[in-house]
C-alpha cells in the first residue's frame, strides 16, 4: 500500500520542478527573442523591451553587461532623474540619465531632454527629441546581458542544448521513475 501512495506524493513535485523548468525556458526564450541588439529597432512585448548594457558610462547604476528593461512610457511623464533609452540620430540606443527638460525644444511644442552618463564629465552633445525615447528603465540584472549576447550570437547552439537537456531530462524521469507492480490478473 505504501509503494502505491509513493507515485502520487511525487506527482506534484515533479510538476512542480516541470512548471519552474518551462517557466525558465520561457523566460529565456523570450529574452533571446525579444532582446535588442545595438543598431537594431527595438521590440518589445507588452510595453517592454530589453536591451544590454554595452559602455562603463552608467557604470556605478548599471555595470556593462547588464541586461535592462525598459518600459514604453509617454515622454510627458518623464521627470529628471529618470534614466531612459532612446535612439540617436545614428540609430544607436543609449541609456543615459535625464538632467534637464525642454518644453519647445524645437519652436514646434516638441519636448526634449538634456541626458548624461552618470560616469560622464558633461552632459551628451545632443538633445533628445521626445519621439526618440523608447522608455524607462525599470529594471536590471548585473551581467545577465552577457549571457543573453553569447545565447544570441550561437541561436542554434543554444536551442541545441535546449532540446538535449530536456531529452536527457525526459530519459532520467524514465529511468529513475519507481517501478509499478504488474497488474493483478482475475483468476476465473
């Protein structure tokens, strides 16, 4: 009787450890998917985009390497302090602070922000136009970036070793599952 309760016991933590397993394997799917190489157009997924941090000039905030998220915000609630990803004019994204707002930037009602490293000396040459702004950072994890890189640049190596971990896995929850008791036959 003990060695039939022994199966259901371990039934919900197996998918339990299934649910983190997919869940993780979501997840980094997605930020390989949805993540923004420099030079790229930004994606995003529900309002969110994510990007690497590939300079030391945010370096005491946001260490080179790291991987950002950034929420799409209205640049009207932009306040200064805030740090934001926009695009420059060469078509690089950059995440500097906002160290001061322009309501008429341009004579036409445009808003525009005065942004800068925080480990730079002088604020950027360069305003930046309000539709530039791609969002806010709201979140970041130190040297996560990297990882995602390296998955990106080796996309078939990566799903490769994807697909093989979860065979191998399927192969040992096979192998190690306890052993079922043959059925019972009726005699007649």
């Amino acid at each position: 009787m003990a060695a039939a309760s022994q199966p259901t016991s371990l039934k919900p933590r197996r998918r339990a450890r299934d649910y983190v397993f997919y869940t993780l394997l979501g997840l980094t799917a997605g930020l390989v998917l949805f993540y923004t190489s420099a030079g790229e157009k930004p994606r995003s997924l529900g309002g969110l985009a994510v990007f690497s941090v590939l300079s030391q000039s945010m370096q005491s905030v946001y260490p080179q390497g790291s991987l950002i998220l950034v929420h799409h915000v209205d640049p009207a609630t932009l306040k200064v302090g805030n740090d934001v990803t926009y695009i420059r004019e060469d078509g690089e994204t950059v995440t500097h602070r906002i160290t001061a707002i322009t309501e008429d930037i341009d004579g036409k009602g445009n808003r525009g922000f005065t942004t800068q490293g925080v480990e730079n000396p002088s604020p950027d040459a360069k305003p930046v136009y309000a539709p530039n702004v791609i969002g806010k950072v709201v979140f970041y994890c130190p040297y996560l970036g990297h990882v995602v890189q390296l998955m990106r640049a080796h996309l078939i190596l990566f799903i490769a070793l994807c697909v093989g971990a979860l065979a191998l896995a399927e192969l040992l929850r096979v192998a190690l599952a306890p052993a079922r008791p043959a059925p019972r036959r009726a005699i007649a």
